[in-house]
C-alpha cells in the first residue's frame, strides 16, 4: 500500500489500525497501537512500518520522527507470539516472516531524519529492535528492557545483536543475551541503553521538546550528521567516506548556511527551510 499524508496532522495509511502515523508541526509519529496486546508487533505490522517511514521520508516538512507505543504500559513488549504457531512454525514461514520484519529493521536502520523512541513501560525483544535503531531513546523511569530469546528458544540475529554491542558493548550484551533477565530504566541508563530517563508525568514534554529542537536545527546538517556517525561506527573498509564528503558540502553550498550565519550576526533564531 503507498502511503500518503493528506494535510498537517493528518494520519497515514500503514495498511493496519495497529500501526499509526501522523506529521504534526514538522515530527513524524509512529505509534505501535494494540495496546490490549502491549503492542506486540505482529507481521502486518512489521510492514507497516516500512511504509510509514517511506512517507516520512519523502515529505519535506517532517524534520524529525517520534517512535512510540499507546497505551502508556509499553512501546512494544515483544513479537506476537500468537502469530508464532501459523507463521513461524517451519523454516521456511520463519524465513517469510524474517524477510518482511528483516526490512522494517532496515528500513529503521537507514532511516535518514534523526528518530527519537519514546519509551513507557516493557521495551522486549522486538521493541529492543526498533528503540535501538532509533538516534535517541529517551525512557519513563518505569520502564522495563529486556531480550527473552533465551527464555523462547529463539535464535537472535545478527543485525539486532550488532545494534546492541555498538551501544551498550559486548560485555552488556551478553549480559542481556545470555541471562534473558529484565533490565530497570536506571540500569539501562547506566549502560548506555537509554539516553536519558524522566519520570512518567514528564516524558511527553521531554521527548517533544527534544523533537521540536531538532526540527528547528538545519535540515541538511542533521542529515550530514547523521550520516557521518552512521558511517563511523562501520569497519573502515565498509564507510562510503564520498557520501559524507558529499553531505557535508551540501551544507556549505546551501541557502541555510547563509541564513545560519545572518541570523547569528543579526542575534536573531534562524529559519532553515533545508535548502
């Protein structure tokens, strides 16, 4: 399904209710909404998301992107195991199934405006997968991190485990991995997971402001930055250094660049149209 946004605020399509986007005042929302199951992801919804991010991407007005759950007792507790005995139960409806979230993960991953997950309550598994492909996770101090492979008798791939080492390091991952325990927002803190936690009452505020302040910055320099840290956390072999050069010269040649440097001389906030 192409998804479209047909006005400020307006919802996307994802091609299921348990999956919602909006664009409002330059953020993107993606919403995992089936809070009767905690959101737990199910196929139809590891689609979605690669189709909400395509029409996130493609509208100019979205700066920024808030990932989050509904409900307010998780961002998503996991996969829906109910899906588990009909679509996972052979290797080869797993090797479907994996294919479709394999994108979303992906798609995530390449994402090129700046995400910001915004965590309250059980962040499992699957939700892991999603809040670490995300640039920031800002965490209600309520909020539970865990990866019950282990407890399941799944097998964790490698593109997750890889998220995870370069966040928090082997040393934490294994943790997480081999024990399959659960993890309090101060511990996730602690060890890099999260990037800041609030308490419940403050975490809309906190992760919009955040959002918000992104959106006000250049469009192409976050983009630029983006990229380049992107590229950094890769073995040199494997950094497309031409495609950072290539950004960061954008910024120069662009007319926000001018507008940055007129508006810290006339002491006034600047206004970046990303051009």
């Amino acid at each position: 399904m192409t998804a479209t946004i047909i006005g400020k605020g307006d919802f996307i399509h994802s091609g299921t209710e348990k999956l919602l986007g909006r664009a409002e005042g330059g953020v993107g929302w993606l919403i995992f909404n089936s809070p009767a199951k905690h959101n737990a992801v199910s196929l139809e919804m590891w689609a979605g998301i690669s189709t909400v991010l395509a029409a996130f991407s493609a509208d100019p007005g979205i700066r920024a992107v808030i990932v989050t759950g509904a409900g307010g007792k998780a961002f998503v507790s996991g996969a829906d195991l109910s899906e588990f005995g009909a679509k996972r139960d052979t290797p080869e409806a797993n090797a479907a199934y994996t294919k479709v979230s394999g994108q979303a993960r992906r798609d995530l991953v390449d994402f090129p405006k700046p995400m910001i997950a915004m965590i309250d309550g059980y962040c499992i598994g699957g939700g892991l997968v999603v809040a670490l492909a995300c640039d920031v996770r800002i965490a209600s101090d309520i909020s539970l991190f865990g990866i019950p492979a282990a407890r399941l008798g799944l097998g964790y791939g490698l593109g997750g485990v890889i998220d995870l080492v370069r966040l928090v390091g082997p040393g934490a991952a294994k943790d997480m991995l081999l024990s399959a325990r659960q993890l309090v927002a101060k511990e996730a803190l602690r060890i890099g997971l999260v990037s800041q936690v609030v308490p419940t009452a403050d975490l809309v505020e906190t992760a919009t402001g955040y959002a918000a302040t992104i959106a006000a910055n250049a469009p192409l320099t976050v983009r630029a930055a983006k990229l380049a840290v992107g590229e950094a956390v890769k073995a040199p072999a494997d950094r497309d250094v031409d495609a950072v050069t290539a950004a960061v010269e954008a910024c120069f040649a662009s007319a926000d660049y001018r507008e940055g440097r007129a508006a810290f001389a006339e002491r006034r906030e600047p206004v970046f149209l990303g051009e």
